[in-house]
C-alpha cells in the first residue's frame, strides 16, 4: 500500500521526560497462524482508523520511527505483530537499530526462521522470544498455533539459533487447554535464558469471543506458576499487564490496554514520541512495577 507522506510529522526532538527502556513494536499485523488468544487481530484493531492512514506503511517511515524513538532515550525495540519475520525489511531495521545504539530483539513463532534470516541481521539482532505453550502441537494446533507441527518447529529453530549465537527466550500464553500441563520437558529441551508466561489477557474486540472457552482463573495461572517456580519464570498476571507495556501499532501508534479495551495515540510521526506516550495513556508507575526499565531524557 503506499507510505504516507507525513509532512508535518517527526518533530525529532523531545522534551524532558521519563520513556521506557524498551518499545514493543507490532511491526504488522499479518500472521501465518491463527492463535484464538492473540490480541492483535488487524480486521478490528483497525476498524476506527481514519482514512488518511492504511495498516502498513513504508521503508521511509519505519525509518523516521526508529529514528524518533532513539533520539527520544530509547534503549532496546522488541519487534512482534502479527508475525514479524513476514516483513522482508525487517532485517534492515534491526541492522537500523544497532547502528542507532538500541538493541533488537524478536517475538516470532519461528517459522520465518532461518539460517539466511538470522545472518541477515545477526549483526543487530540481541535475541529472539519464541512463542510455544504446550508439549503437543495438538494442543498448539487447538489454541489456532500452527498446523499440527508446531513444538517440532520450534526446537528445530532454538537449536538453530543456539548453534548461531543468538540467546533464545521464550514466551507462554497460559489458557485452559494447556494450565494442566507440566512443561518441563518443553523449557529442559529449549533451554531459553529466560521463560516468560502469561495469563491470557481478554481484550475488547480483539479476543473477547474467544476468552470464554480459553481463559483461565487466578487460582489456575497460579497452579502453574507454581508447578513450575523451580525454572523460575516471569509470571505476568492480566493485573501486572493491564496498561504496563509499551506497545507500538504496526503505523507508529502507542496502544495501551485500558478497562479491557485498547486506547491509541496518534502516530508518533505526527506528534512525537512523549506526546504519544501520554496520549495512549502510558503509566510509568505500572511499567516499573512490571520490572520494565524507566529512563529521564533531558
């Protein structure tokens, strides 16, 4: 689709403030897959957009985000979406990133991984998140991850990864067909330098439909975490992420999650990037609490 042209946009400086040390972007949010979980699904997310905008813009100005972001303090971007390696320029923005000063790293279901992808960008790329929640891709498949091969896919590619150099963390999206399971022999096998698991988290509009057959109580997401306290995972409860992160839409909005529904800023490239962080609604305070890192720019 074509790029917006953004005349008035990019203000390129900032004003004091605090940011975050690290920015999820979703860099698109065109997926391979079909999780019933995900809270990113393009058709409602962008139903409101105004007609000046499409979902997916340019090189040009992916670029000036990057730009905008680093110039405004901050340290590290966490492509995601949708499924980020789908994106063939991807690569070169997180080359972008290393020669900006911030780190990259990558949430992805594996399957855009290769040798030839991760060389590509192994110069900039810090580490990749790997997303699996059961020992079965038959459950995988039941939840809308992959197509029955799923948990293959993804030791397939740790193992790549390993033998490449680049650290492998791991994220979980506890729900009811899998709360029961012992993981065990799926965190042993991929043997990430950080497993992350979370609550399936209803949002408004993007998963709610689903959230009756999949989410699970506090006390079960705690069953879990506390079956598998001994590797030490970060648990993120739907409280701890409810307007703690700092997410990125695929065309430089902030979205942060408020009363179970997503709240959006104006495009960074129109207003900057502190600007849009209060627009969204961004609680430093909630941030912290979650461990994310908080920086004063000056």
């Amino acid at each position: 689709m074509p790029d917006r042209s953004f005349a008035s946009a990019g203000r390129g400086e900032e004003r004091d403030g605090l940011v975050p040390g690290t920015v999820n972007w979703h860099i698109t949010p065109v997926c391979n897959y079909h999780c019933r979980f995900c809270f990113y699904r393009p058709a409602p997310f962008y139903a409101s957009l105004p007609k000046e905008y499409s979902t997916e813009i340019g090189l040009a100005s992916q670029l000036r985000i990057l730009n905008l972001l680093a110039k405004a303090g901050i340290q590290r971007i966490n492509f995601a979406g949708g499924e980020p390696t789908l994106k063939p320029e991807l690569p070169y923005l997180i080359n972008t990133c290393h020669q900006l000063g911030m780190g990259a790293t990558v949430v992805s279901n594996g399957t855009g991984i290769t040798r030839e992808w991760v060389c590509s960008c192994k110069g900039g790329l810090t580490a990749v998140k790997l997303s699996v929640e059961s020992n079965s891709s038959d459950v995988e498949h039941q939840m809308g991850r992959g197509n029955g091969n799923h948990v293959e896919t993804v030791k397939e590619r740790a193992q790549l990864l390993r033998s490449l150099g680049i650290p492998i963390m791991v994220n979980s999206v506890i729900t009811s067909l899998n709360w029961q399971e012992d993981l065990h022999p799926l965190i042993h096998d991929l043997r990430p330098i950080r497993w992350k698991v979370f609550q399936m988290l209803p949002i408004r509009g993007q998963n709610d439909a689903e959230a009756l057959q999949l989410s699970v109580t506090d006390l079960q997401f705690r069953v879990f975490a506390s079956r598998h306290s001994d590797l030490s995972p970060i648990v993120e409860d739907n409280r701890a992420m409810t307007g703690a992160y700092v997410m990125l839409d695929a065309i430089g909005r902030f979205f942060q999650n408020h009363g179970g529904g997503y709240v959006h800023s104006r495009s960074v490239l129109d207003i900057g990037v502190l600007d849009a962080l209060a627009e969204a609604g961004w609680d430093p305070k909630a941030f912290a609490a979650r461990g994310g890192a908080l920086r004063l720019v000056c």
